[in-house]
C-alpha cells in the first residue's frame, strides 16, 4: 500500500541561490571545455583509448554495458534525462525485506545517479526519504515517482549545500514531514577535470571544497541534533580519496577529506549511539561524469578497471542500504567501503 506522499519544498531564495550555483558550475565547465578543445587540435590524432581490452566482468543482469559507452557531453550539473545511454538503478534483482521499515532518510544529490538509486533501495526496504538537490527538477520528480511507487514517502527539496542555512531547513523540514531523521546520506558533489595544476583556479578550488566537504560537514552538523541512538550517517566517497587522480586534484583531495572526516565524526558520535560510515565507489555510470569529461574521452569511462567497465548505480546502492539498516551492521562504524571494480 502507497502511502501519503510529502509536498515538495519550493523556497523561492534556495531556488534561486542553486540556480546561481548552477550556472557557476556551467562557467566553469566551459573555461574547461575551451581548453580541451585546443589541446586536442593542437594533438590530433595522438592518445587513444584507455587500454580496454577482454570482455567485461558481468554484474547482477549478466550484461553489464562495457565500453564503448555513449559519446555525450552534459551541460553541468548534469541531467540524467538528458543521457543518451541511461543508467541502471531500479535494481529488479533486489528484494526488499523490511530493512529500513519506518525510518526518515534525507539524501543530498538523491535526484540522480548513486543518490536517485539508493532512495529507490530505501523505499523498498521501508523508509520515507527526504531528496535535496541543486536545480535538476525533472530528475528529481523522476526519482519521487520511483519512490513512491515503492511505497514511500518523498519530499523534495531543491537547494545548495554549500549554505549552511539551507542544510538546517532541509533537516527541519524533514523532520516536520517525517515526525524525524533515522538515516543522512551525503552524496552531492561537485566535479571537473583539470590536465594542470595552472588550469585548476582558486574558485573551482573553492566550489569543490565547498560543496564535497563544507557540505557533508553542513547536513552532518543540521542532522546530529534530530539523530537517536541507532541512527546512522553514511557519506560518499570516492576510489580518488583512496588512490589519487592525476586530472581531478581538488575532487580527490575533498574525497580523502571526506574519508578521515567519516573516522573522526564515527570516533566523535560513539557515545550518541549514531554510526557513521562512508562507501567508496570506483567508475560509475552517472551523469557526473559525462558532465565532466569530453564526449570522447567518456567512450572508454571505466574501462581501466580490472572489471573492464563502470559500476552501474544499482550496483553500488545496497552497500547503502547494509550501512544503513541496525539489522546489518549496528557492529561497524568508522569504515570506508570501497566498491572499485578493481583488486585491491
């Protein structure tokens, strides 16, 4: 049985400071852009792809998409209605079983990619969830369509984590919708490339930090208050947090950031009883990444794993869901999961 559903949160002002972020975004991707563009004509017909080569590793649908992928360049912050070749989260090979049965989740960036699927996974195994997200309003009414038709509840909330207000009125309102907050997901990110450390400025700098980090540090510290004991936090991190990556220094070090401050608040929540956890993800079909990368270079995206190809967002929302639900792992706090598709 479906039950009643939450009214969207539309606050005039976050709209408006998260179209603003947006279009920061988007300036900064075509500063990008416009160099990639004259590094490869000045390079034709050098490089190539990343080396795939065998056949991918299968996954839960036996045929997992392997490169090539879709040629195809997202205007930031990326719609996943937009993508050509779309991603896999509705995840049919998993069954529900009443993991999360009455619990209010919040999810940031829960309108597409990693986020969209694991609220769909939430959904199914009982609870209500409560998605912000920047600007990307089709995608979102998307996933709370998904949601709702797992018999969830959904509250969407558009907005920038980088204003610590608007993360305290985020939590509030879930938690005025929900009668409480069980579970917080940080997952919202910011990305882009840069082949030089000359390319990558002082405000790209800023709007990654302030996004990967300010803002899982923002929702954390609105979340704390409304938590019980029982009640977890489970952050996203990143294969770049653990190994580096050469063209995404300031996304990797936010990561790595990410990952101590997942050890350090587990360490500081102990005695409230609230876990706190992060999953690490190697490649991942999403719209982040085609919102970074050229259309050529995004051909070959996860072809360098040992897997031979990128993890589809189904694949990596039930390492959320274990995280999440006490029946699972009430005994684990202060991990980084890394799912990479790699040995080691």
């Amino acid at each position: 049985m479906t039950r009643k559903t939450g009214k969207p949160i539309d606050r005039p002002e976050a709209s408006a400071a998260a179209d603003a972020t947006a279009h920061k975004q988007q300036r900064i991707q075509r500063e990008q852009d416009h160099r990639d563009a004259q590094e490869r004509a000045q390079a034709r017909g050098q490089g190539g792809p990343d080396g795939t080569s065998g056949q991918a590793a299968p996954g839960p649908h036996r045929d997992e998409p392997a490169p090539p992928m879709s040629r195809q360049h997202l205007a930031k912050p990326g719609h996943e209605a937009e993508m050509t070749q779309k991603p896999r989260f509705e995840a049919p090979h998993y069954k529900g079983s009443g993991k999360l049965a009455g619990f209010a989740t919040l999810i940031t960036g829960g309108d597409s990619g990693i986020g969209r699927a694991v609220a769909v996974l939430y959904a199914r195994e009982g609870a209500d969830v409560a998605i912000v997200y920047l600007n990307e309003h089709e995608d979102a009414v998307l996933t709370k369509q998904h949601v709702e038709a797992e018999g969830g509840r959904c509250l969407l909330i558009p907005g920038d984590v980088k204003d610590a207000a608007f993360c305290r009125r985020a939590v509030e309102q879930t938690v005025q919708a929900f009668g409480k907050l069980d579970v917080l997901v940080n997952n919202a990110a910011f990305q882009e490339h840069a082949k030089d450390i000359g390319d990558l400025s002082e405000e790209r700098f800023d709007e990654t930090l302030r996004t990967n980090v300010y803002g899982y540090f923002h929702m954390a510290k609105a979340a704390v208050p409304h938590l019980q004991r029982g009640a977890s936090i489970v952050n996203c991190g990143s294969v770049t947090g653990l190994k580096g990556s050469k063209h995404l220094l300031d996304y990797s070090a936010t990561k790595g950031a990410i990952h101590a401050f997942t050890m350090s608040l587990a360490a500081n929540l102990m005695d409230k009883g609230i876990r706190v956890n992060a999953v690490a993800p190697g490649p991942v079909w999403t719209p982040l990444n085609p919102a970074d990368r050229p259309a050529d270079e995004i051909a070959q995206f996860g072809g360098a794993t040992d897997m031979g190809r990128a993890a589809q967002p189904e694949e990596i929302s039930p390492a959320f869901v274990f995280l999440a639900a006490p029946c699972c792992s009430s005994y684990i706090s202060g991990v980084v999961l890394p799912i990479t598709g790699s040995v080691g």
